[in-house]
C-alpha cells in the first residue's frame, strides 16, 4: 500500500511546482504584456527542471509496483490525486481570469491552457499507476 503514496508524491510535488511557476509566469506576463514570448519559453525550462523529481518518483514507483490486498487500499491515494488535479483547474483558471489586460487575453488563455496540460500530465500517470495495483 505504501508504494501507492509515492505516486501521489509524484502528483502533488507536480502539481504544486507547476502552480507556483505559472502564478510567477503569468503575474510577470500581466505586468510586462511585451515580454510574453521570453516568459513563456522561461516557463517551458523551469517546467522541466521541475518534472525530474517527479518523474524520478514514478519511475521508482513502476519498478516497485505491485497489487495491493484489496481495491480499498487505493481509494484514499486517488482521491488525494483527484484533488490534486482539481486544485490546479481551480488555481490556473482563477489566475487566468483576473487582471489580464484585452490585448494579450487570446494569448493568456492558450498559456493557461497549456499550463492546465502540464499540470495533469503526471497526476494522470499516477491515476493509471493506481489502476494497474488493482488485484
């Protein structure tokens, strides 16, 4: 049961880098409309040196991976990853919606969205980690 939680280390240090990059990235894009490009490149470098960790984490927790003793086991591992998932769509959609400026809404929007992507990708491994312990 125990190598259940790594994965859910894996979606929560994911989603909380994640979330904490794109509130600096989007404040510094609301801030200064014009240095959108080289935000969104610097946003795409520090999301990958914040997904070796986690990606680390699910490695280990594949080559550990084994059944658990009853489905009941992996319930309290899903649900903190399904809110783990939830907190980033509440998060980023709030942040995308408050302050931007007209002439760079379009391009919030699709770097939100993109962010949102990011932010689920290892939540959703760890979801089919957790499906492949069932007995």
């Amino acid at each position: 049961m125990g190598n259940a939680y790594i994965f859910v280390a894996a979606a929560a240090i994911a989603v909380i880098s994640i979330s904490f990059i794109f509130k600096l990235s989007i404040d510094t894009i609301k801030e200064y409309p014009e240095e959108k490009d080289s935000v969104q490149t610097k946003f795409f470098i520090w999301l990958g040196v914040s997904e070796v960790i986690p990606i680390i984490l699910i490695v280990f927790g594949f080559t550990n991976l084994d059944t658990v003793a009853t489905i009941e086991d992996l319930y309290i591992p899903g649900l903190f990853i399904i809110v783990l998932m939830g907190f980033a769509a509440l998060f980023i959609i709030l942040q995308r919606s408050v302050g931007v400026p007209k002439d760079i809404k379009l391009f919030v929007n699709t770097f939100s969205y993109i962010a949102l992507g990011m932010a689920n990708a290892i939540p959703i491994i760890a979801l089919v980690s957790l499906l492949l312990m069932i007995p």
